[in-house]
C-alpha cells in the first residue's frame, strides 16, 4: 500500500471522526440500539436517546435505496455468516464495497470489521480453534484496511478466556493504534455472567488503557455491573425487539415496535444515570494511599502494564483458568 494511500486513509478516518464528538463518561458508556434501516431515524427515543443505530449489513445488501439516519455503526454481520454457514460467504471486497455504498447516508461513524467469534458451538460448526479464528479476525481487517476505505473500520479482539484475548491483543501489535475504537467479540451470551465480561474488560484494560472498548450484545443485566460500564466506551444491543421475535402474540400487539425500542432507551438510560454513583469500596493497593502511586501515562484510570510483562500476564491468566477448571 503507498505512503499516498496510507494518507488519504488517515485523512478520511479523521475526518470522518471529528464529525462524532460525543466522549462517554466514566461508568456511562455510549449505546447504540440495533435497527433496520428503514427505522433508524425514528427509533431513537427523543427524551433519552440512544447515541446512535447500529444496522447490520445483512439488513443492506439488497436494499437500493438511500435510508434516513444520523450518528451509525456498520455492523459486518459476522454472527449470521460464521453461526450459519461456517465462514464468509463472500470475500472482503464485497463488504468494502458496501462500506462505500452505504457511507453516504447520515454519519457512519465506523464499520465493523469482519471478525470469527470464539464460542464454542461456533467453534463446532467452523471445526476450527480459537487460534484459527483469531488470525482469520485480523488477516480480513488488514485486508480491509488495505482497501482504503472511506469510513474508520473498528477492529475486534476475539476469543474466550482471558488469556485468549489478551493473547489476541498482542497479535494485534502496533496494528492497534491509540485510544482506537476496539470491539470485544463473544461476550454476547454471557449477559448472565457480568463479572466475567468485566474480568475480561479489565485485563484488557491494563495492558491497553488507551483502548475506547465496544461490547457486542450487551443487555441491561450486564451494565447494571458498575466494572462492566467503567471499562466500556460504547455497546449495542437489539434486546429491545426480542418480545417482536418469541411472543409475537403478546407484547409485540400491546406495544408497536418504536414504543419497545424507545422503553428500551429509557431503561438504558436509567442505569447510567442511577447505578454509577453506587462506587465500590475502595481496597488497599496503588493509588489509594496505601504503597507507591503509579505513575499516569494516560488520562485513563488504569494502570498500564508494560509491553515486556504482557507474555507473564498471559501465562499468569492461563494458569489462574486451569487451576479454576474455568470453562
């Protein structure tokens, strides 16, 4: 790829970026809430709007009109196609292609790159490792990148324990840049489980504080852990159209779909806004009084581990899952 290609790439992901000014504050992470096209403007709830949509490409690849949006995230539609069908369907190209086309509506923000989730049924239908899916993640994202494409692509660390992402961050290198827009894949289904997805934030957190963390998927249960929205800058989630899907008879005839989707809204806004002031105790450690304060590096809270001591804090995760018999 050329120096004026890299360039034009930079120059277009700034741009495209300085068009999204809004921070997520401690403990108040941004939200996204899953839509269709043809609702994406009117889904967000006036009185506690979500920060944006996030509409998946699945929902556009045969659609041929332009839709009404503002502030957006691509999704790539991983879920369906490695869940389904094992793989790809189509290359990188195509995806790239449908980055370009549907760039012009509204304010894409970003677009998700093509990633391969870890769980272990996904793992079963595409009979590969974690490993495996792991490269595969980053070799379609360097791919796409290399593409030039005209909006910011976000990244996906992936894997199931911690060590596997941490292990995947390091794959990862310099290909991360600072305080990038990162998403952290297969967390989805552990909604029931928020201590996990917050143990796995946090680890990733202190190798890289700078990192703007997206969490895929993540229902109310999971944000109501004050770790979990802490170490989140933004999430998403289509839980709101889940009484559309099982009682189709019941709550979808009682309440139109915008009123789900903005109720939705309400609740996720109350959680922000309520729970975040409930603090934890504060315990003996750096930066609370007690032994050496750590010197900041960054704006972040986190301590930031050094490059050298990544590999033992790896082998250190692996070891803490084996002797758990963590599953």
């Amino acid at each position: 790829m050329s120096d004026t290609v890299v360039n034009d790439n930079v120059q277009n992901q700034i741009a495209i970026a300085s068009r999204f000014c809004t921070e997520s504050p401690s403990g108040q992470p941004l939200f996204f809430i899953g839509s269709s096209p043809s609702q994406a403007q009117s889904i967000i709830n006036p009185s506690a709007p979500a920060a944006g949509v996030m509409v998946s490409v699945n929902q556009l690849r045969n659609r041929k009109s332009d839709f009404q949006v503002d502030d957006w995230i691509l999704d790539s539609g991983a879920f369906t196609e490695i869940a389904r069908h094992g793989g790809y369907r189509s290359g990188v190209e195509e995806y790239y292609w449908q980055i370009c086309r549907w760039a012009r509506c509204g304010n894409l923000l970003i677009a998700v790159a093509q990633d391969w989730m870890c769980e272990k049924f996904v793992l079963e239908r595409t009979r590969l490792s974690i490993s495996e899916h792991q490269k595969l993640t980053i070799e379609r994202y360097d791919q796409l990148l290399k593409l030039n494409p005209p909006v910011p692509i976000m990244p996906v660390l992936q894997g199931y324990k911690i060590s596997d992402y941490l292990s995947h961050l390091q794959q990862y290198s310099d290909h991360l840049k600072p305080n990038q827009w990162v998403g952290i894949g297969s967390v989805c289904r552990r909604n029931g489980s928020p201590d996990e997805i917050a143990d796995i934030l946090k680890s990733i957190k202190l190798i890289r504080p700078d990192l703007r963390l997206h969490g895929f998927g993540l229902k109310i249960l999971a944000l109501e852990n004050l770790e979990v929205r802490q170490n989140l800058y933004s999430c998403d989630s289509m839980a709101w159209s889940y009484p559309l899907r099982f009682r189709p008879e019941g709550d979808s005839v009682q309440n139109p779909k915008l009123n789900l989707a903005h109720s939705y809204q309400a609740k996720i806004t109350a959680v922000n806004d309520s729970v975040h002031y409930r603090q934890p105790p504060s315990t003996a450690g750096a930066g609370n009084g007690q032994g050496r304060k750590p010197k900041w590096n960054t704006k972040t809270k986190a301590i930031r581990i050094p490059e050298k001591y990544a590999d033992k804090l790896i082998e250190l995760a692996r070891q803490w899952e084996l002797g758990d018999n963590f599953q």
